[in-house]
C-alpha cells in the first residue's frame, strides 16, 4: 500500500512547474506548490500519531488516503493558482495521516530483532514509489495531453489505497501493563513524557540524524551536486541524470541488506561508521571533477544512505513506549520532514554564498557533528522497557 501512495503521490511532480507556468506564476510559485504539500504534512505528522494512539488505525490510514484522493480531485478543477496551492497542502495533511499510521503499525506488529529489516523494506517501497510515480505521470500527461491526467492517477492510486486499507488495515495489538493486564485506555504521551524524551540522548540523536539525513539526500542529489556537476564539470541533463539515477538505484539495492545488518549487529554499530563514512564522502566532493568520478561518488554516497535510511525509525520503535509509538514517530517525521523542507533552501545558499568547496565542507561539518552527538547515544537493539507497556 505504501508503494502505491507514494506512486500516487509522485505522479504530479513532472508537470507541477508547467501547471505554474500555465497560471502566469513565477519559478519560486513553482516551488510553493512542492513545498506546500511539505506544509501540509509536518503538523499532521504529530497530530496524525497522536490520532493513530487513539483511534483505530485502519480509519486514520483510510481517511488518510481518502483525503489524498479528495485534493488529487479537487486539484484537477482548481481554476487558479491559490487554489491548487489549497490542494496541494490538503494532499500533504492526507500523505502525512497514512504514512505515520504505517510506520506505527510496523512498530506495533513486528518483533523488535525484525524491525530493521522491516523499516528498509518499507523504505524500499517509498523509493520505489518516488522513482517511478513521475514516468507514471509523465506517460499519463502525454497520453492524455492534458497536465491534468496525472492528478486523475493520482485520485485512482490513492482510492485503490483507501480500499486496501479498509480491507487489511486491522487494530494494533492490545497494550498491557507491567504485569501483564490488558489496558482498557492507553497511555498517553503527556507534557511529562515528552519532557523525558527530550531529555534521553538517544531520541535527540535520532532526531538530530534523520534532519541530517533528509536535508542532505535532497539538498545533494536534487540540488547541490546537479549544479556542481553542470557549472563545474560542464556535464549536461542527461549526464545529471545518470547521477541521480545511479543514487537512487545504489540505495535500493542495500536497503534489505541495511535491515538485516541493523538486526545483526545492532543500530548504533551500524549507524555511526556510516555517519563518519558520509563525512568522508562530503569532503571527497570536490575531488569528483569528471563524470566518471562524479558517478562513483553519487553511487557511494546512495549506499551509505541506503545504510543510514532504516536505522532511525528502527530505533524509535525499539524506545518509544508502547501506548503512544504513534506520537514518537509523529515527531520523528517531523525531524525528516523539516530536514527534506530547509536541507535543499540551505545547501544552495551555502553553495551560492561561499562556492561549491566550502558547501561541501559545512555538510561534512555538520555531518561530523551529528556523529559526535551519537557518541552519547545507546544501543537499542534487545533493550528491555522497564515499566513500560508490552506488546502481547
């Protein structure tokens, strides 16, 4: 169902800056409209988990589609650019409510020496849906001659989800205490608990890292490394994109591998050797002058992210308590999403500000600094919640 959404979801993006044009806006309009499905999703990423500890989740997921549906088909009628803006932010609350829904029930229903392979499976279906949902849409476009064919695939994708999710979407396991009785109301994650989540190291690692991972794997691949490549280098489109490809497709290729390592050999051994090895690559970047070094560094650098990808949200679910997973991952979302909304704005001031060399070096700073924080962290994997709620 994930890949299908995310299918769904992706299928707009080719003709989202000729809709713009269509309406008489500038290059920055254009990159509203991107950045207002981002909007739309980072409050309902908490608000969404908070909704998913407290009611069933088959309905948030549902609705969730539902309303991702609702804006695709609302989009094809929009007669002026405030209007799809509207949509796109309402697709955004709808993406948000079915991704956090997913990932808590992932945290809810699979054992934890399982997580890590789960989280990179479920990983690899959101790249698989991002890679192929805009040749989707492109196709759809030129089929139908209209830039508004991709939304209507859209609103078909995100139905066949909203069905799906009434029909195998069921209730998470019962919660119970200490002791082992079932709860009859779950525990919440109040003003105290949040207090005491902020304040364990791990969780503000994790956060801290899946901001850094987000920001960097779109502000380099969508942004950073195509200007190097074509200012720098001389490399035109299509080399650009063999670049963005041969990340996309080095990443899918370890993320199973990355679930299986991370249920192995444990979160943190995995993650900080590949923190410090994307410090690495960063200040390799302005060595790769040519487009055969350019394209070994872009493969390197989607495997070391295809390592990190999974591991944050394995280690959410191995920390948070099990009353309110919900409402953990809701804030861990909101980490990626802030990250994958400010990381592209930031790196291209960087590189606009101070050249592409000393861009590369702030990222490896800031990278470095992330690894530092993980120093203080602990290893999950097989960690026991004391006094916790349990999965039965």
């Amino acid at each position: 169902m994930t890949l299908v959404i995310m299918l769904g979801s992706s299928v707009i993006s080719p003709v989202l800056p000729l809709l713009a044009q269509e309406f008489g806006v500038s290059y920055a309009g254009a990159g509203a409209l991107v950045s207002a499905f981002a909007v739309g999703r980072i409050p309902f990423d908490f608000i969404g988990g908070a909704m998913v500890d407290r009611m069933s989740p088959r309905l948030v997921a549902s609705g969730g589609a539902a309303i991702v549906t609702v804006s695709a088909v609302f989009s094809v009628w929009a007669t002026d650019f405030q209007a799809l803006l509207w949509f796109r932010l309402l697709g955004g609350v709808g993406s948000a409510l079915f991704i956090i829904t997913a990932m808590a029930f992932l945290a809810h229903t699979v054992a934890p020496q399982h997580m890590g392979r789960a989280m990179g499976f479920y990983q690899s279906m959101l790249l698989l849906g991002v890679s192929f949902g805009p040749t989707v849409g492109g196709f759809s476009a030129s089929l139908f001659h209209s830039l508004r064919a991709p939304f209507w695939a859209m609103a078909v994708l995100s139905f066949i989800v909203t069905l799906l999710c009434l029909r195998w979407i069921g209730e998470f396991p019962a919660v119970t205490s200490p002791k082992g009785d079932i709860l009859e109301k779950k525990p919440t994650l109040g003003h105290g608990a949040v207090t005491q989540l902020l304040r364990d190291a791990t969780f503000r690692f994790v956060c801290v890292l899946t901001f850094l991972i987000f920001a960097v794997r779109s502000g380099m691949m969508q942004n950073l490394i195509p200007l190097f490549a074509q200012q720098e280098t001389g490399i035109g489109e299509t080399g650009i994109g063999i670049l963005q490809s041969l990340c996309s497709l080095a990443n899918f290729a370890i993320l199973w591998h990355a679930g299986r390592l991370l249920d192995r050999a444990g979160r943190l051994r995995v993650t900080l050797p590949m923190v410090w090895l994307l410090v690495g690559v960063m200040l390799l970047c302005p060595w790769a002058t040519t487009l055969v070094r350019l394209a070994l560094l872009s493969s390197v650098f989607g495997i070391v992210v295809g390592y990190l990808g999974p591991a944050p949200a394995a280690i959410i679910a191995d920390i948070a308590p099990k009353g309110a997973v919900g409402s953990v991952m809701g804030m861990y979302r909101v980490s990626g999403d802030f990250g994958l909304l400010l990381g592209p704005v930031f790196i291209g001031w960087a590189a606009e500000r101070f050249g592409f060399t000393l861009a590369f070096l702030t990222i490896a700073a800031c990278t470095a600094g992330v690894a530092l924080l993980g120093l203080g962290a602990r290893e999950t994997l097989g960690a026991q919640q004391d006094g916790g709620a349990q999965r039965t």
